[in-house]
C-alpha cells in the first residue's frame, strides 16, 4: 500500500513540474514575443500575456530571473535611446542656441547703428532750436503769412491777366475777321455794294 501514495506522489509532482515547465516556456515566449514588439516588460505584462500568476513570477526564481533579465536589457536600451534622443535634444537646444546668440548680435549692432542715428538727428534737432530765437521765429511767421497773402493777390492777378489775355485774343480774332472782310471789299467793290 506504500507504493500507491508514493506512486501518485511522484505523479503529482512529475505533473507539477511540467505544469512549470510549460509555465516558464509561456514566460520565455511572452518576454521575446514582448521584446520583439518592443513594449515595455513588467511583471504584469509577462504574467497577463504568459497566463500565469504574478505569484508564479515571484516565486519560481527562474522566470524571475528571466524577467528581470529582460527588464535590464529594456531598461538599457530604454536608456540609450533616451540618451540618443537627449543628445537630438541637446543638438538641436544648442543650434537654436547659437542662433539666438547670432540674432542677438545682430540686433545688439542694429541697435547701436539706431542709437548713433538717434542721436545724430537729436543733436541736428538741438542746433536747429538753438539758433532760432523767439523773435526770429515770431518774425518767419509774419514774412510767411505775408508771403501766403502774397501768393494769393498773385493767384488773383493771374487769373484776371489770363481773363483780360483770353478777351483780348477773341477781339483780335475778330478785329482779324473783319480786316479779312474790309480788304475783301476793297479788292472787290461789286461784292461790297451787294451786300
């Protein structure tokens, strides 16, 4: 009777262990099949894709070991590419960087050019009101609004001479007419006394 138990024994233990085996196979699959999709390996996702129980992880120190194996190998390859892409970062923050700093500079001289110019005009400003006194500038103003009535009696003379110039040229017209028509009666009596 001894045989018995220790025959199901072995039997249960021979089913556990294939039972594990098929287990950490599943493991092994799910952390390659994780890998090659390049998703991140964790516990949860290779007991959620192998079927098998986070406990089962925990506990079997092979698929432990599996597992924190290939979190390693991600972590590092999650680390080269985060430095790849801080060194793309930081390529590019100091291409921008240089520039900004080029755009300062030319700014820095544009500004330099616009001060040297602002003060050259304020300069030409200051002698400008330095030399005109309020008697001379009371004087200009006077000269100007009698240079303005001027302008105006000159306007207004002129379009009275144009007036008197457009008269004269009709009567001229017509003085011409009629020295045309006295010298044709003079060249042709009969014609005169006809009419």
């Amino acid at each position: 009777m001894n045989n018995v138990p220790e025959s199901r024994t072995a039997a249960a233990l021979a089913a556990r262990r294939s039972k594990t085996e098929a287990a950490l196979l599943r493991v092994h699959e799910s952390i390659a099949r994780l890998q090659r999709e390049k998703a991140q390996v964790s516990v949860a996702a290779v007991a959620r894709r192998a079927n098998v129980s986070r406990t089962f992880l925990y506990d079997n120190s092979e698929a432990r070991a599996a597992v924190a194996a290939a979190m390693a190998k991600a972590g590092d390859r999650r680390t080269r590419m985060l430095t790849a892409q801080d060194d793309e970062r930081e390529a590019t923050w100091r291409e921008r960087a240089l520039n900004a700093e080029d755009a300062l500079k030319a700014a820095q001289v544009e500004i330099l050019t616009q001060r040297t110019r602002i003060g050259e005009l304020l300069g030409q400003i200051r002698y400008l009101q330095a030399e005109w006194t309020e008697e001379a500038i009371q004087r200009i103003t006077t000269e100007n609004t009698t240079l303005k009535q001027k302008v105006r009696q000159l306007t207004a003379d002129n379009r009275t001479l144009d007036e008197r110039l457009k008269a004269a040229r009709s009567n001229l017209r017509f003085q011409d007419r009629r020295v045309a028509d006295l010298e044709a009666q003079i060249a042709n009596p009969s014609q005169g006394v006809q009419q």
